[in-house]
C-alpha cells in the first residue's frame, strides 16, 4: 500500500518570508507544530508548549492557529471525530493525503497515492472544477485491530466445547 506521505511546508520559514513577527512563544508553538508525529488538538498542543514554557497561554495557542489557517499554512481536521467535536492540526504538505482513522484503537495513518492524485484530476477535467481544497478521511478498522481480533477468535475456538471444521460443528 502506497503510503508516504509528501513533505511538510517549512511553517517558520514560509511565516518568515511573508514577514510575520515570530515572537518566542509562537516560534515554539509553530515548531510543535511542525515537528509533531501525531495530529494535535489545541489542548495538547498547549500542554506539549507549557512542558518547554510555561508562560504559554492558551490564548497564544487560539491566536496562532488562527494565524496560521488565515496563512493557510496547517489543516484542521476532525479525524472522523473519533474523540467529540476535537480539532486537530497539522503543517500543511505540499501534496494531498487522506487520513485513515481506526475506529478500535484511534490511530491515525496518513496515506498518499498516485491515484489520489488521478482521481483529483479525473473529478476536476470531468467536472470542469479547480480543487483547491482537498480532505478526505477514511474509517475503518487498522490491520493490527484486525489481525488482533482475528487472534482472539482463534483463542476462543481453541478453548470452545465446539470445533469448527469442514463448514459444520461438532463435539471435541
């Protein structure tokens, strides 16, 4: 399964060129955000900042999101919101991805495809559409949720009075 997902924008850098002051706390928050191997919502965000700060805020932390959607430098996404209405964040990549979200375990996997790529340009020649704004989110359940479900049920057979074999049951 195709699933590298394509480079991150240089959040500080591309805030930089268009001459956006960067105080201290907002260069941490931006380099959280840059930085993270996992999706963030502004709670944990603020929490990841305060460890290295303390004197961050959550208003900084309302106040540079804000900024950098307006800059459209991250996406917020709702991750199928597998926990409520939380918001996610993330630097914005230079190519599309979906998000394939587990509905068992809530991982998260950022998935990239040629034919993501072809069904955009399908949709857009087909429908006469410029994209400029792509989200898609996939639910379902993750291989490891899978083959440990897939483990526990063989467990169960094992330990049953029943044995299933040959499409019928019979006594062991």
């Amino acid at each position: 399964m195709p699933s590298r997902v394509p480079e991150r924008r240089a959040l500080l850098q591309e805030m930089s060129s268009r001459r956006v002051r960067l105080t201290a706390q907002r260069r941490l928050l931006v380099g959280i955000i840059q930085n993270a191997d996992r999706h963030l919502d502004a709670a944990a965000l603020l929490r990841v900042a305060q460890q290295q700060n303390p004197r961050v805020n959550r208003a900084t932390v309302y106040r540079t999101i804000a900024l950098l959607k307006k800059l459209a430098l991250i996406d917020e996404l709702d991750l199928m919101h597998l926990e409520g209405e939380k918001h996610y964040y993330e630097a914005k990549t230079r190519a599309d991805h979906l998000h394939l979200a587990c509905f068992r375990c809530g991982k998260i996997v950022e998935y990239s495809s040629p034919l993501f790529e072809r069904l955009k340009e399908e949709i857009s020649q087909a429908g006469q559409f410029e994209i400029n704004v792509t989200r898609l989110e996939v639910g379902g359940v993750c291989g490891e949720c899978r083959a440990a479900k897939k483990a526990t049920a063989a467990e169960g057979c094992e330990k049953s009075p029943l044995n299933y074999k040959a499409g019928r049951a019979d006594q062991a």
